[in-house]
C-alpha cells in the first residue's frame, strides 16, 4: 500500500493543477487521505500556517480545493452558475414580464409621479431597467391573468353545476366537451386556486355593508355590481368582458357594460348606466361590488362618490359574498351559450344584449315569487303607492 511519503510528491509535482481527488485517484487512495498527508508532509517541513498568512504552495492548495469544491456543488445543483442549464427571462420557462413579480414595482408605479422613478429606485436599492422591464410586460401580464381569470369562472361554473361532485379529471372532460384546448394539469392548479378577481392591494379597503344579506326590502337600496368573461372563437381566441349593476331588491340589470378589455372604464360605464336608468342620482344606496383592482382604483371611487354611493365589500375569494352576481352569470352563461363558444364578438354582445333585455323584461325569476324583475318592480311600485295614500 502506498504512504504519503509516496503520494505527496505527485500531488506538488501537479503544481496546483490537479486536485485532491484526482491526484488520489490515480494512485488509489481517497482525497481526504492524501489531503491529510500534504499537511502533515507540510507541517513536518516547517511550512505550516504561521502568522495568519500563507506560502504560495498552499493557497495553490487552497485554490485547487476550491475549484473541486465549485465542480461538485455545479453538479449537485443543476441551474446553479453560468452554463449551468439555469432558464434566461424571456425563455418558455421565465416568460417575458414574469422575472420580477414583488410589490415594490407596484409601489414604484404608485408613487412614480409624486417622487420620480429614479428617486424610488435608488432608495429601495432596486434597478430602473427592471421597473421599466416590469412595466413593458404589464400588457400581456394583464391578458394572461384575464384568459386564467375567465377559465376559473367557468372552472367554477362546472363544479357548482354538478354539485360539487366533479373531481380535476371531469371538470377538464367537461370543459374539453366545451371545445376548451387546456391541459389538465392546468385544470388541477386552477381549480385549487379559484381565484376570478385581480386585487389591487395598494387600494384602500372598503366596509363590507351588505355582509352576505342578498335581500332588499326597497328599490335602490342595494346594488351589486361584478364582472364576467366569455370566450370567443376568433382567429387565435379571444374575450368579452361584461360588467352589471343589479339591483338587489328586484334582481334588474340596472346597467351593463361589454368591452374586449377589462379597465376601470369598463365597471364605470355599467354604473352611470344604472344611475341614468334609475332617472339620476336620488337618495343614498350601498353597492356590493368585487375586489379587482377595477371595483377598487380611485377613478371609480370618484364616481361612486358623486353618485352618493357607498361602496361595500366583502372578503376575498368567497362567492356567498357576492352570491347573487355568481347565480347571475351562471344563468346568463347557461341560456346564452348553449355549450358552446360564440363565434364571433359581434355575436357575442348582440345576445348577450338580448338576453339582458329577455331577463329583465320576462324571465321569471324564483326569488321574485316568479315574476319578472320588471314585473315586481311594477307591483312593489304600486304596493308602496297605496300604503303611502293609505
């Protein structure tokens, strides 16, 4: 068997070239065991560590060691250093707008204007190319959170329609009878997740008013307003965004509001629209409204305010919260589309727009005692009349 009075020569003979382990290698012996008879040879010649400092054969050592040490933790750890396999943004795995996803672009974006962009960098100790890196995505960010938001909805949809009985594998065999291309892992993800609404969590929170009461005992003095989206079959797919502002005491669609785009304007429209059916803004009303960051940015915020409007909000990813909108959709999406996709938007929003008007002006309605919301409005209209006169 060889000793270290052998070995020890071939390893300084390396120059600092080789390492530990394959210097032993070659002469059958382990790395440990041939590191051990270096520094005993080093220390029996006088040229141990002394002072703190150290000779220049053994930082070769330590650099020899070192390197060994970087080659095994590169193999242990796929993706760790340069060409190591570790995905670059932009590649399928980190999709363009998805390398940095922390608040503190949103806190950038908010106080831009107030303080300036560089100012905010340099105080967080964050990069300027990142911030604007973050903004250039934001646009498809928005579609891809838009396209998740709406199969969760009708993710949703399946699972409630069947009682709650339909596990990941015929939620994804009913929507793929839909005409839906997803994946069924998608599916599973998206299902535990069950998330529909895009939060702004800079907002300012609301009061939660309505507290789950889904009843009325006047016109007007509830509303509730939410958002949906279908598919449409175009060249590459696409999306019809529809907001409503129902009122909860007759179930009227009060105002509603279709766009191939989910922004703040969107809810504002379906609520001017309600304002201007109910002949302008008279007396004071709560709205029970989602929690996208449309139902809470500050524009809208604006409007409810000089309509007299409070806004209500309930807790966050809970559907009895706003449970009359989620029968709602459920309703329309059910009698409209048959089980299948519009072709077209144009399509699409006509009937969608007739069945807004068939709801509103003869569908009977179960918690209406099966009158139309119409209907009841009439009759509770002429009830308060002649209890006023009586």
């Amino acid at each position: 068997m060889k000793d270290g009075a052998e070995v020890t020569p071939a390893y300084r003979a390396a120059g600092g070239k080789r390492t530990y382990a394959a210097v032993a290698a070659d002469v059958g012996v382990t790395g440990e065991t041939l590191r051990s008879w270096v520094r005993q040879a080093d220390e029996h010649a006088g040229r141990a560590h002394s002072g703190g400092g150290q000779n220049p054969e053994s930082r070769d050592e330590e650099l020899a060691r070192l390197r060994a040490e970087n080659s095994r933790l590169r193999k242990a750890e796929k993706g760790v250093g340069a060409r190591a396999g570790d995905p670059a943004p932009g590649s399928g795995l980190c999709r363009k707008g998805d390398e940095v996803k922390t608040r503190r672009w949103d806190f950038v974006s908010a106080y831009a204007k107030a303080f300036g962009v560089q100012r905010i960098c340099r105080i967080l100790q964050v990069s300027r190319s990142g911030y604007y890196r973050w903004l250039a995505g934001a646009k498809a960010r928005a579609v891809r959170q838009a396209a998740e938001d709406a199969l969760v909805a009708e993710i949703r949809e399946v699972h409630t329609a069947h009682k709650g009985t339909y596990g990941v594998r015929r939620v994804h065999a009913e929507l793929r009878g839909f005409g839906h291309t997803v994946n069924r892992k998608r599916v599973e993800r998206l299902r535990r997740r069950k998330r529909t609404t895009v939060p702004d969590r800079l907002a300012p929170p609301a009061p939660d008013l309505v507290q789950r009461n889904s009843s009325a005992r006047q016109l007007n003095e509830k509303w509730c307003g939410d958002i949906t989206y279908v598919q449409v079959v175009q060249v590459g797919g696409t999306w019809l965004y529809l907001a409503c502002v129902i009122d909860i005491c007759s179930r009227r669609v009060l105002g509603w509001s279709m766009a191939s785009h989910m922004r703040t304007e969107l809810v504002i429209n379906a609520l001017e629209m309600a304002v201007a059916t109910r002949g302008g803004p008279r007396g004071r009303r709560d709205l029970s409204r989602g929690h996208g960051s449309q139902y809470t940015s500050a524009a809208f915020a604006q409007i409810c305010d000089g309509f007299g409007i409070r806004r209500s909000m309930g807790r966050v990813g809970s559907s009895y919260d706003n449970a009359l909108a989620e029968l709602f959709w459920q309703g329309l999406k059910r009698e409209t589309m048959h089980q299948r996709l519009f072709s077209t938007m144009r399509q699409a929003r006509l009937e969608i727009f007739q069945w807004l008007t068939y709801y509103n002006s003869r569908r009977r309605h179960s918690a209406l005692d099966y009158l139309s919301p119409a209907e009841f409005e009439q009759r509770h209209q002429r009830e308060r009349k002649l209890t006023l006169a009586a």
